[in-house]
C-alpha cells in the first residue's frame, strides 16, 4: 500500500482530533517530505453549480472603527425597518453580479420570547420581498431552534417543543409558496443551525412526523443538517441518517490557532477532509454541501460566546480560488455550494462590495462556480 493509501485511511482518525500546536519542522517526515502528498485536484466548472450565501440582518455601524474595509454603497443598519428596502435592493444586485442562487435567512423558533422573534423574522423578510426585484434571487430558510435549550437530559419531547418544532415549518408554508422560494428536487430547501443539537429520543420519528405533517399540506421538505467546523458528522447515526437530505459544516475558513497545520495547509487538508465526508455521507443516502468563505477576522465581533482564538485570514484572489475549486470537488449531485457569508461583517466572511476590493470578490464567485 502507497504512502497516499495510507494517508487516506489514517486522516479521518488524524484530522479531527484538536492536536497540540506545530511547526512547519513538526509536519516532515523522516525522509525529509512533507506527511502531506496529497495533490487537489482542479475541478473545471462543466455546469453551474447552485449557490446559496447565508444573510445576515445585522448592524454593521461598528465597521466605523475601520475605514480601510466598508461597504459599497456605505455603513449600514439592516435593524432599521426604514432603510431595508434600499439596502437589499443594492444586495440584489450584488447577488446577481456574484452568480448567487439563493439567499438563506434566519428564522427562529416560536420557543423564542413567545414568538416575538420568530415575528420579527416575519416582519423582515415581509419587507425586503416588496423590494422590486426580490424575486429575481431565491430565498430559503436557516431555521434556529437554539433558544429550545435541548440536551442529552433535556430532549425536544422532554421539553414539550414536539409541537412548537412542526408548528415553526408550518409558519413557513406563506413562502414555500412563493415562486422564488428555493427547492430541490421539487422539495423546500431548509437548514438547521446546529442541527447536532436537535436532541430527540427517537429523531427518526421526529423528522417523519415533521415531513407527513408538511407533506399533507402539500409542502415536502429538503432538509440541511448544518454542525461546527472540522468536526466528524457529529452524533450521527441517530442525529442525521434516515433524517436529513444533506449535511453540512461551517466553513473551515474557521481555522483554531492551535492547529497550525490546518492553517498552513489549508486546501490541501480541507479537500481531503470534506472528500471524506463526501465518501462517508453517500452510503446513507446523504448528500454533502460544503461550506465556504472568503476570509475571516473576528476583531469587530463582540459574541463572548464566539472563539475569538482563530487566524486571521484576510481576503486573497487565489486563496479563494482554490477554495472554490475544493468546494467544486466536494458537492454532491445537486452542485450545492453554501456561501458564509453575504455580509457577515462581524467576522469578515462577507463577499459584500467593498471600499478595498470593489466587486473583485463576487466576480470571482460566480466565475468559479458558473459556466458564464
């Protein structure tokens, strides 16, 4: 057996354990090449491949305190119900100039303040969707049920949020209907932030529950499962398989500093691990979606819950590129590609226009992942 073969089958034992930090003199063999020789292979766009980029509803007015990187069209605050609409129509815009498919929003669980939430979800997408234009770009949901509070000993049927978690896809239905809503194989698409989390005694009987429900009111389900970066599919023999349709990660551009490896060989360990993910997933009729960024940069984002010991990685032409190609080698059948972020600014994922790189970032974006 070659000294790839053998890579291939330790790496997914190698990969995602949190290893202590290394130099570049750790990562050479005793031959003197580098433990890695695995070459990424380059993925011509032969079809287009669907794109969907996470949008945020966010402040951005800190992005005052840095004046070398800002929007476009100008510091903003999409929490401002008067400004919506304008802001959005230049996002619009944008989107279409970037190649994008679909934008994914966040709609929150009713278990949130009473739904109050959940209603200001409403309210938002209500608004931006009489922007003209708005159906020109699909929409699809990022459905949040954190504020569930569920664990190990405290499971959704534990909790009594059976019938609040199918009550949260039944408020969907108004925009399933829409012409512009996003489906898959005819089906609604929806992602569930941290969809490791949802802890049910039985989530196969949830998840058919959940789909019967929808189904006999017309409305099948594409559901994504979402968990962290560089993690193993995380409880996922009762989680996800028999569940989802597909499953995702965070971006790897997430990239923990005590893992230096990760950071010097990003492509190249990325590729590997999402191929991994790819191979693994397909046995259980699941398809993988990777996830993708530009760059990252916590410094603006004030969330003590985020970890802010990550590597700065700043945007970089052929960085992205080749994250792009590794993205192109990991989709599945549909060509799904998830974008994080439009215009996350707190942490700089965003492929938004800037006052630094212009559109340079969202030409890229639909040059690698469309035929024209």
């Amino acid at each position: 057996m070659n000294k790839l073969k053998i890579f291939k089958y330790i790496f997914p034992v190698f990969t995602f354990l949190f290893l202590t930090s290394c130099t570049e003199d750790d990562v050479v063999t005793e031959n003197g090449d580098l433990y890695l020789e695995h070459e990424v292979p380059n993925i011509p766009v032969t079809a287009d491949y669907q794109v969907g980029a996470l949008y945020f509803k966010i402040n951005v007015l800190k992005r005052n305190d840095d004046p070398t990187i800002q929007p476009t069209i100008g510091v903003y605050n999409l929490n401002k119900v008067v400004d919506q609409q304008t802001i959005y129509a230049e996002h619009l815009e944008q989107a279409k100039t970037a190649g994008i498919d679909f934008f994914i929003y966040d709609f929150r669980t009713a278990a949130l303040n009473g739904g109050a939430a959940q209603n200001s979800d409403k309210k938002f997408m209500d608004n931006i969707l009489l922007t003209p234009g708005a159906g020109d770009i699909k929409m699809a949901f990022a459905y949040n049920f954190g504020a569930m509070g569920l664990n190990n000993n405290n499971t959704i049927e534990a909790k009594g949020h059976v019938e609040t978690f199918i009550n949260d896809f039944k408020s969907m239905m108004p925009y399933f209907e829409l012409d512009n809503y996003m489906k898959v194989e005819g089906k609604n698409v929806v992602y569930l932030t941290n969809g490791q989390n949802l802890f049910s005694e039985d989530n196969v009987t949830l998840y058919k529950q959940l789909r019967d429900e929808l189904s006999s009111l017309g409305h099948d389900l594409y559901i994504v499962g979402s968990q962290p970066q560089w993690t193993p599919p995380l409880r996922f023999d009762y989680r996800f398989v028999d569940c989802v349709d597909a499953l995702t990660h965070l971006s790897y551009i997430r990239v923990n500093r005590n893992t230096y490896e990760r950071y010097l060989y990003f492509h190249t360990i990325t590729d590997l691990a999402l191929q991994y993910h790819k191979e693994r997933l397909s046995d259980f009729d699941i398809e993988y979606i990777p996830s993708i960024s530009p760059s990252i940069d916590l410094k603006f984002n004030n969330n003590p819950n985020d970890d802010d010991n990550l590597y700065i990685i700043n945007k970089e032409i052929d960085f992205f590129k080749n994250t792009c190609n590794v993205a192109r080698n990991a989709s599945g059948e549909n060509r799904l590609v998830i974008l994080d972020s439009f215009n996350n600014w707190n942490i700089n994922t965003q492929i938004e226009s800037d006052n630094t790189n212009g559109d340079t970032f969202l030409k890229i974006l639909k040059e690698q992942f469309k035929v024209e």
